[in-house]
C-alpha cells in the first residue's frame, strides 16, 4: 500500500478505480482492506474512485506513541480528502469510522458532498457504556483473553442470531477468525475511541452535505442497535434513515448485496 504523509503521520491507503472519489473510513480495530471484500469492487463497478486507508493504531504504534484521538482521526480523513480527492468527497464510515465522517461533518462540512454512517450512534447510552468498559478492560486489562475466546466474543457482539445459528455461516465465521484473528493489540490502541460524549446538538446544529446524507442501521446490532442511529438521523438536517434486516454490527459484510444497493443507489441520487 502507497503511504501519504499527511496530518503529521505515515497514512497506509489504497485506491481503486475512476470517477468521482469516496473514502471508505473503517471502524474499530479493523484494517482499511476490510472494505475491499465487497463494499470496494460494487462502488468500482458503479464508477467511483474509491479510497480506503488504515486508522492511527491498526498498524503497530511507535513505542510511547499516543493513543489515538477522535481529533487525531477526523485530522487524518480531512488530510486524505484534501492531498488525494482534490478537496471534496463522498464519505462512508461504520461504526467508529461514521462517528468520524460525522465529526468531519462538524469540523469540516466543505469537504463532504455526501456522507453515508453505517452502524452509528450519537451518544452512549447505559449498556453501550458498559460494553465500552468491558472492550477496555479485555483489552487494556493485564490478563487477556485467549484469541478464540476473543474471537467468538467479538462473534458473538458483531453477527446477528440469523447467521449466529446456520451451521454453514457459523462455520464460516469462526474459520474466518482463526485465519484473521482480531488483534488485541489494536483494540488496545483504538478502545477509548468507544466512549463518546452526547453529540446530537452538534450534529443538529451542521451544515448538511449538498447531496444528503443518509445513516443506516443493521436489524441485529447489538453494538450499535437501529434506533440510536435514528437518533443521528433525525439530528441531521436532511438526513435519511434507512434499515437492513438480518444482520448485526458487521452487516455490510454479512448482507453486503443489499448495503452495496444502498450505497450506490444514495450516491446516485441528489437532494432538493
């Protein structure tokens, strides 16, 4: 992966294709190649230049090296957007990644022509604030998980019972994890990023993107659940608010067919 130099760190990225730029921002503790299982080849395929990077802590940080901030993220996306999209894009962040496109949004609504927040919330309520405390204590804690109790674990947050309990699916995930075991050390790196203040008043109080902006929530998220996504939806000036069924936190990798129908059929479409 080509580096930029850009905010005042190294920034892995990639990119593929021609046409109107999108940056793909990823959630926690997950690499930017994530997005090039499904999510990358559908916008290629629609005609778009699709950008993905590697968040601050994915790869391994310097000895003594911060922790990474939500200001040092939304700082890195402003930079990608300027150095590689000649200034404006189409921006799409899951999780910990939307949290981010919508802090662009505060901080710099000029670089954003349209913004897509998958998997996202507003604010932290009661038992997302617990699950926060529990991701640091794994992480952070002096006696760590072993990476299969780790694994199903994160499984177990992330897929919704529909794929949870096929035989086939289940299988499938739990191999994929062994192969691609999440790493503790990253989550130790991005795991504060969890914890959010109540944001909706800012997020109220934004200049909407030209072309809209459009949140998505996924049926099974335990992590994220739909109506804590409404809630940004219902604070953005225009915002749409859109649900996909049958999938948990991770559905633009369980139902990508339908997040991917989503994506482009948003991009193509204009407000007013």
């Amino acid at each position: 992966m080509p580096l930029v130099v850009a905010n005042g760190t190294k920034i892995s990225y990639a990119e593929r294709g021609t046409g109107e730029p999108v940056v793909l921002v990823m959630g926690t503790g997950s690499p930017g190649s994530v997005w090039q299982l499904h999510q990358v080849p559908a916008l290629v395929a629609a005609g778009y230049r699709v950008v993905t990077f590697d968040n601050r802590g994915v790869a391994p940080l310097p000895p003594g090296a911060a922790k990474p901030t939500v200001e040092d993220l939304v700082g890195d996306v402003v930079a990608l957007v300027e150095r590689l999209c000649g200034g404006r894009a189409r921006l799409v962040g899951t999780s910990m990644g939307a949290h981010v496109v919508q802090e662009v949004m505060v901080t710099r609504p000029d670089l954003v022509q349209q913004a897509v927040l998958m998997a996202t919330r507003g604010r932290t309520d009661t038992f997302r604030g617990a699950l926060a405390t529990a991701e640091a204590a794994i992480a952070l804690g002096e006696a760590k998980l072993p990476p299969q109790a780790y694994a199903v674990w994160r499984l177990i947050q992330s897929l919704s019972p529909h794929t949870l309990n096929d035989e086939k699916q289940a299988r499938y995930w739990l191999d994929l994890m062994e192969f691609f075991p999440p790493s503790l050390e990253v989550a130790e790196a991005q795991t504060e990023l969890e914890r959010m203040a109540d944001r909706l008043d800012a997020y109220r109080a934004v200049t909407p993107p030209p072309d809209g902006a459009l949140v998505v929530g996924f049926a099974d998220d335990l992590v994220t659940p739909p109506h804590l996504g409404r809630e940004v939806a219902e604070a953005i000036p225009g915002a749409r608010f859109a649900e996909v069924a049958r999938c948990g936190h991770f559905g633009y990798l369980e139902r990508p067919d339908a997040v991917n129908a989503l994506l482009v059929e948003f991009f193509r479409s204009t407000v007013g």
